[in-house]
C-alpha cells in the first residue's frame, strides 16, 4: 500500500506536469490474495501485488486514455506523453463538456486493520475447519477464499482529489453430496464478519440424500433466495438502470418514467454510503456517491449517470462513473432492494406447489428491450408442495423477462443480505447487492437439466 | 531480464524446491471504438509484471507483482513459498508433476504488418467510414466499429532448464448496426458479434475484413428484423453458420473436455463437466461426422502458440474422432489420469495469474457439403447465424443459445427471416444429431477473444474453425412471448 500522501502526490505530479487542457490520473492498487479448494483440499493459492495508473487526457473536445503499471517517473512521463498524442489524432466528441469539479467527499471507513490478519497460515486454518463441518457430514466442498487490500486514488486538473483505502474478503462454498449441492457465501470488508461454521451450516442444509426428481418445464411460483434475487438486480443495472442506456433508447426505462413497471411490493436503489452494504464513497471520477432510486414502489423514476451522460443532459454526475475508457455507461454497483414485512417461512408457507431457488448459473440477456434474460438454477433447487419445501428437483433453465417477474411479487422478506460475485474478470474492485428473498406468482422454466 | 531470471532460479534450488517456474509478461493492448460518429476508446494499456510458481511439500504456492526488480523478486519468491508450506497442511491426492525436458527456444507470431506500427489516424479513418455507413439507414440507431491489437512478450523459465521467450500479436475489428424501435430492438453484426473476429495476425488481417464493404448489408439486415416475425416454437432442422457453431463448439466440446474442470477445479465458479476421464475411448460424443482437433499450430487461430505456459510445445491433438472421444486437454499435472503426457494447453492470463488448461484451436474438421447443398436438402428448418446469447448449465450438457438473426427454410430454399432466434438442446444429443457438414471452402477460423475461467477470473483468446452444420430435431424458439 501507498498511502493517501504518496498517492495523491504521484498523481498531482503527473496532472500538473500535463501540458493537455484537461488532464485525469487514477492509481488503483492491489495486494489480495485467493485460495481454491475443491473435493475438499486446496488445489490453488495465489497471492498479488499491482499499481495501475489510468490517464485521460483531453484537448478541446477530444479524449484519449493511456493505462499502464510501469511506474518509474519516466514511464509516467511517456506515458502521459502518450495519451497526449493519441488525443491530439482524436476527433472531436462535440458531447462532451468537461472532467468534473471537485466537490465534498464524505469520510467512510472501508478499511479494516483485521485484514492483515488473513495470513496464508490462518487462511488454511480457517478452511480447514470449514472443510471439517462439511466432513462431518459426510460431504466434500469446495470454493474460493479471497482477501485483499485496495487503494483507489483520482486526481485531476479542476482540483479533484480524492483517496480511499478498501479492505474486503469474500468466501463462497458449494457443498456436495452424491446426489445434490448446496451453496453459501460471505463478503465484507471485516474478517471478523466471517462465521465458518455458520456458513458451512448453510451450505450442508441445501444437501439431500434424496434423488432430485424432474418437474416439467412450465410457470411455477417460486421463492428466490437472496443470491437468486441479486443475479436479477445485476441484470436490471446492467441493462437499464444508467442514463448510457436511457440516451441511447435501449433501456426499458426509456419513454417510461413515472409509468408503475413492476409491483409496488418492488424498490430498487443505489447507495453507495448505505453501511449494510460495501460502501464506496465516490466513483473512479472522484464525484460523491448520491442515492439513486429505480423503482419507487413499482414506479420507473431515475437512472445513474457520470461526468459525461450528465453534461449530455446539462445535468450533474451521481457519481456512478467507472474506469474510462467505459463504453457500458455508468453502471449501478451498489444495489439494493427495500426490505418487505414477510420471513422467509412464511412466504413458503404461502405457496401451494412451486419451486424453491437458492441460486442461479450461468446467466445472460436474450432480449435486452425486455430484460429477458436465460440460466440455469443451481446448488439448491427444491419442490415447494403446500406450503413445504419437499424434496430436491433438477436443476431448471429460466428464461424470463425480469421485469415480468417483479411485477408478480407477491412476498418480499424482511430479512435482506448481501451477496457479491467478489472480483470477476478486470482488477479487484469488490462491489455488493443488498437484497431481501421474494416470492414470485409465476416464473417461466423452459427447459430442465438432463442430469 | 536473463540474469533476474537465472538468480530466483537459483534461489528455488538452494530452497530445494520440487519445481519452479518464473514468467514475465508484457502486453500492450490498444482499443480503438465508434459509436454513431464519435470515437468513444482510444486507449493504450502496457502491462508488465513477473509471477513465480512453486512446487514444494506436495503443495503449489503462486505469488506475483508489476514491480520487476531482483529485490521485489526475492520478496515474490518467498511469498510463494510460504503459501505452497501453508497450502500443504490441506492436501488433496499427491500431485503427480513428471519432468520435461528442458527447451531453449523463441516464437513469434508470423505476421506481415505490425498492428501497433500502423498510425493511429489509418485505424480510426477506417473505423469512422464503416460506422458512417451503417449509419446512412436512418433507423440504425446506434452504429458501432471496433479494432483491438495485442502484443504479449513472456519469457518462460524453469528449474528444469528451460528458458523460453515468445511474442504473440494478435488483432480483430467489426462492426454492429442497432435498430431500435419504440420497445424493439435488433442488433446485426459483421464478422462476427462481440467486437469481431481475432487472429494471430498482423495488421493485413484488419484489412482483409473489409468492414466498409459489409457494412450496408448488416445496417439493413438490423432494419429488416425490427419488422420480422418471431422465431416459431418447434421442434425441427436447424443449420448453424460458422460462427455459431464456434460458440457451441466452445460451450459444448470445448470447456467439457478441459481435463482440471473434469477432476472438479472448476467446482465452485462456472462448474465442472459431464464428461469423466474413463469415458475416453468409447463416449460417443457425435454422429460419425464429428472430427474434432485441439490445434495449438494452426496460422492465424487466435489460440495458436509456439509453447504453453508450462513450457510444453504447441501440438495438434484429435479429441473426437469419428464421434468418439479420443482425448482431452490436459496439463502436466493431470495428463497421468489418461497415462499420457500433457497435450500443452496449459495458459495463464499475463504475469498475474497461473496458468490453467485452456482451449487451443478447437475445430471442427470440414466435411463434404457446400451450404447451397444442406440448405436444398432440407425440406422444412432453421438457418441461424452470428450469436447472440449463451448459457450452459454447471455440466455443460443444457445449453441455450440466441442468435441475431435466422430464416426459414422451406423444400429446400431459404425463406422468411426470423428474429429472436433461440435454440436448446443436450450436449451429446445435439452432436449426435448432426448429419451434414460444410466443405473446407466453408471452414473458417473464429477468434474468441473473451473465455473466461478461474478464479481470480481469467480470460483467454481461443479459436474455432468449423464449416456451417446441419443438426435435426432441435428444439427452436424457446421463449413464450414476453
């Protein structure tokens, strides 16, 4: 790590040195690490160290980004020398109005000290006790452990500075059986958080010494868990939440704010300074996080937008804007959905013949316009028969319009958590959806595993 | 860089270490984007950094950083092997890792033109003409071109003896037209959706595509399917383009025959597979026209090497062959599970990550068809091309997939077009329906530039040459009307 003082002073350097009208400099850096387990031993364990520093220069009106993790001053140098040049081949975005100016930042923590902690050693003893409960109970797992430090610092040449500091560690276990698996998993920024035995519990639960039977494709009602529901919120941030896709008329949003979409049992927000999520307090432009409100009880009302979607509209960012170059728009990451008034109990007692979800797989969009997306369900499908989850059934593909679906929310928990993929494909930036369980009065299945 | 090298080397010895390897990787990327006139990307990314990989205590450890000093490779070094001595408390079966002979070599992508010696200007003038085209019809939307160039340089060394150094350039472009209409919204791509086609190709494959000149087609193909009628729920023949069934070739044949997913690594992120390593030999995985290779060898496949990231030479290895299944990627640690030694398919995504069993080239061998023919010998099905959508369950055996755009075959000619085009299916099943072939003039490779695996999440650049396919009773159409 860099600390605040290095980090703003290494990017303020490299700004001021800018001749470009405009000039943006982010470092993000990395210490993490990440443990596999699988049949019950580790099979992987890696540990990482990086500093990335992104340049956006602008001349007039025209924009180039330069990234690289060579930090001697005179790669920084060439580096922004780079951009320059790539800017001045550039043609003109007549849409753009400017970088952003500084403004208030709140004071967050969303550091923990315990973080270092996590040493190989007590990360191995950690899983190992993990890997005994599920032993115990005749059982293999298998999973991924990851920790990390994260420092994210942006500077630019109206004045913004800002520096943050994250720790995180997230932890998801799938528990298998001969016939069927269960799943759990844990994120926070806090290693004391983290309960072992608790999590392995809720894994070994999702088990059954039965056979799944197969039910036939069709509409069920169902109770999403909260990992379920999470997988359906990304979808809708992804798709139609940010004002690129509203601009650009391929979100369902567009021409239809104020019109009641989904059932007003349905509310849809994001917080980045929420602390029953993973707060970040500004985005990669250096802009404070506002709240941001989707679905106000059913109702299409505002969508998220950066320095660039605002100035398209004369209006001011959200502070939702992500690592330029970003081409997807200002996309959502920290979702939530309002709590309801119904436990989970009830809402299976509620149903008289359905399907009980833990999770999905391997989802994706079929049709954008409607927010169809397909997948399959996975470590935890159950027949729901009057009003009792029954035996373990086989894993069902979906392929349903999210936004069909949270109109025939007929039950929504008051009890919500917080579920995360952890870090996916691009550098380590652990983000969070906080969601209730819902009961949903029909949900499309279009096909079943053969399996 | 050799000298750093040699010392950690040396340092693993004295450590007495099973085995270590050390890899330094630079890329650069260089992403270029147009959206409706505008250049959204212009970036540069230069990426440098080593990882080193221990074997020691019956237990591997990993450990890397961007910072390439002999200091911070010390530090890198014993970090590693503090996690392999940690990790050997919970071990699985004892790793099996036989030894290779050591290989002193150099590769490099054969290539006419360098991408990354062509002026920027060049690229975006070509860029900004194909998108201005799209954009003539007036109810495109949105009109996208895209050009990616890649240069990786990574030197492979090991306590074997081997010291290997390797540069692989690789470049693609395409273009997609959006037509949008109040709630209705189609998409039409050219080569290929997702940003394109790939290849280990220099500049002269950017060219070759000749974006300008599909341009139009694809604009008022976008247009045609806004009015289109919907894709008919049914059971019936379907025959894929090329390009599609380099996606199913990807989700069905290629990540279900990676032999760590099989032995269940892959468990608790996108699954493992429904294959197991005794069903090798006499699994019948297809009809009989089914011939499939892993070519790491073949020019310009965007998964085509000079050697793996264990130090393994690129091979071509038949993985189904007559339908059966005959092999699997494998890696030097799991090879022994089928007696025989790594095919050399073993990949890492840059210094950061370690490698693991990656697709190749994995192609589908031409049969003896012309398009013409298949579609003339059909008397009622589906054509569908350029992918849209995927989805494959946690066995890889359900699987679903949309395409941009299909037509109606009707006594042997191509009718209607459809839109919203979906098919489904199981795995075997599927294959073992298919009764036709596209000949060697209709084979091409596919580069698939965003495969992910693994945890921390990689992504690699993989290939697929296959000819369009004919496939019977097949259900289409899966969605109800939303």
């Amino acid at each position: 790590m860099i600390e605040r003082e290095s980090a703003v002073d290494l990017l303020k350097k490299v700004v001021q040195s800018s001749s470009a009208d405009q000039t943006e400099a982010i470092l993000l850096t990395e210490d993490s690490s990440l443990t596999r387990f699988a049949g019950s031993a580790v099979h992987q364990h890696v540990a990482e160290k990086n500093l990335t520093v992104i340049l956006r220069a602008v001349l007039e009106k025209k924009i180039a980004v330069v990234t690289t993790n060579i930090l001697r001053p005179s790669s920084l140098r060439k580096s922004l020398q780079k951009a320059i040049s790539l800017a001045k081949v550039q043609h003109p975005n007549d849409e753009f109005v400017s970088l952003p100016e500084p403004e208030f930042l709140p004071e967050t923590k969303t550091f923990s000290e315990n973080i270092s902690r996590l040493t190989p050693n007590n990360k191995m003893g950690m899983i190992k006790k993990l890997l005994r409960r599920v032993k115990e109970k005749g059982c293999r797992g298998s999973g991924a452990f990851s920790n990390g430090e994260v420092e994210m610092a942006v500077v630019n040449s109206l004045g913004v500075e800002a520096y943050q500091r994250f720790s995180d560690l997230f932890l998801h276990l799938i528990v298998e059986d001969e016939k069927s698996s269960g799943y759990a998993s844990f994120v926070a920024r806090d290693p004391d958080q983290l309960d072992v035995d608790s999590l392995a519990q809720e894994a070994i639960q999702k088990t059954s010494k039965e056979e799944p039977i197969q039910v036939e494709p069709g509409e069920y009602e169902v109770i999403l868990e909260p990992y379920a529901v999470s997988e359906l919120l990304s979808f809708l941030g992804y798709l139609g939440f940010h004002a690129l896709a509203v601009q650009e008329g391929r979100s369902f949003f567009s021409n239809r704010f104020g019109e009641k979409i989904v059932d007003e049992k349905v509310t849809i927000y994001d917080d980045g300074l929420d602390p029953e999520g993973l707060q970040i307090p500004f985005d990669f432009e250096g802009i404070a996080k506002k709240r941001v409100t989707f679905f106000d009880r059913g109702v299409a009302k505002e969508v998220t937008y950066d320095s660039f979607t605002a100035g398209r509209e004369g209006k001011k960012s959200t502070g939702h804007g992500l690592i330029p170059p970003n081409t997807e728009g200002p996309i959502p990451i920290n979702l939530f959905m309002e709590r309801g008034e119904s436990s989970l109990e009830e809402m299976v007692k509620s149903v008289r013949r359905g399907v009980y979800i833990t999770r999905f797989h391997y989802t994706n969009v079929v049709e954008p316009m409607k927010a169809v997306i397909t997948g399959m369900t996975r470590d935890g499908t159950f027949l729901i028969d009057e009003g009792e989850i029954k035996e373990p059934i086989k894993n069902l593909r979906f392929t349903e319009s999210v936004l069909k679906a949270l109109s025939r929310v007929t039950g929504v928990s008051k009890n919500r958590r917080i579920c995360s993929e952890g870090t996916v494909y691009s550098r380590r930036f652990v983000t969070g959806t906080v969601v209730p369980a819902v009961k949903i009065d029909g949900f499309n299945f279009s096909g079943v595993s053969a399996l | 860089m050799k000298d750093l090298v040699e010392n950690i080397l040396d340092i693993a010895k004295l450590k007495k270490v099973t085995y270590a390897d050390i890899r330094i990787v630079r890329r650069q990327s260089e992403e270029i984007e147009v959206k409706n006139g505008k250049v959204e990307v212009l970036t540069h990314d230069d990426d440098f950094g080593f990882g080193i990989r221990i074997l020691c205590q019956g237990a591997w450890g990993f450990a890397c950083s961007s910072k390439v000093t002999k200091g911070e490779m010390g530090a890198v070094f014993a970090k590693a092997l503090k996690i392999a001595k940690a990790s050997s408390r919970i071990k699985g079966k004892e790793i099996i890792f036989p030894s290779a002979s050591p290989i002193v070599d150099r590769y490099k992508t054969p290539i006419s033109v360098d991408p990354f010696d062509v002026a920027p200007e060049i690229k975006l003038g070509l860029l900004l003409k194909a998108d201005e085209i799209l954009r003539r019809n007036k109810k495109v939307k949105i009109s996208e071109a895209f050009m990616g160039s890649y240069k990786t340089e990574k030197t492979f060394a090991s306590t074997e003896g081997s010291y290997i150094e390797q540069e692989i350039i690789e470049c693609g472009a395409g273009i997609s037209a959006t037509a949008i209409e109040e709630s209705e919204i189609q998409v039409r791509s050219y080569p290929n959706s997702f940003r394109g086609n790939f290849a280990t190709r220099g500049y002269e494959w950017i060219e070759k595509l000749a974006l300008q000149d599909r341009a139009e087609k694809i604009a008022e193909e976008a247009v045609q399917l806004l009015s289109a009628k919907p894709c008919p729920s049914k059971i019936t023949t379907l025959i894929l383009d090329s390009s599609q069934l380099a996606l199913q070739i990807h989700e069905s044949i290629g990540h279900p025959i990676e032999l760590d997913r099989i032995l269940g690594t892959e468990a608790s992120y996108a699954g493992t597979s429904f294959l197991k390593p005794e069903m090798v030999g006499h699994f019948k995985y297809g009809s009989e026209l089914i011939n499939i290779v892993a070519d790491a060898t073949c020019p310009g496949g965007l998964g085509t090497f000079g050697f793996d990231d264990e130090g393994i030479k690129a091979q071509r290895v038949p993985i189904v062959s007559q339908g059966t299944l005959i092999n699997l990627l494998t890696s030097r640690e799991t090879a022994h599970h089928l007696k025989k030694e790594s095919n050399g398919t073993m990949r890492a995504d840059g210094w950061s990550r370690i490698p693991l069993i990656r697709m190749t080239n994995i192609n589908l061998e031409p049969g003896a068809w012309t398009l013409k023919q298949m579609i003339a010998d059909t008397e009622e099905g589906l054509f569908l091309t350029t992918n849209r959508s995927w989805s494959i369950d946690d066995k890889r055996i359900n699987f679903q997939f949309g395409t941009e755009v299909g037509w109606e075959i009707q006594n042997g000619k191509l009718g209607e077009m459809v839109k919203n085009p979906t098919y489904t299916g199981i795995t075997p099943k599927f294959w073992n329906s298919c009764d036709a072939i596209g000949n060697r003039d209709h084979w091409q490779l596919w580069g698939t530039p965003n495969c992910g695996k693994g945890e921390p999440g990689q992504v690699a650049h993989v290939g697929h040459g296959t000819a369009p396919a004919r496939f019977r009773n097949v259900q289409v159409g899966v969605m109800k009307e939303q």
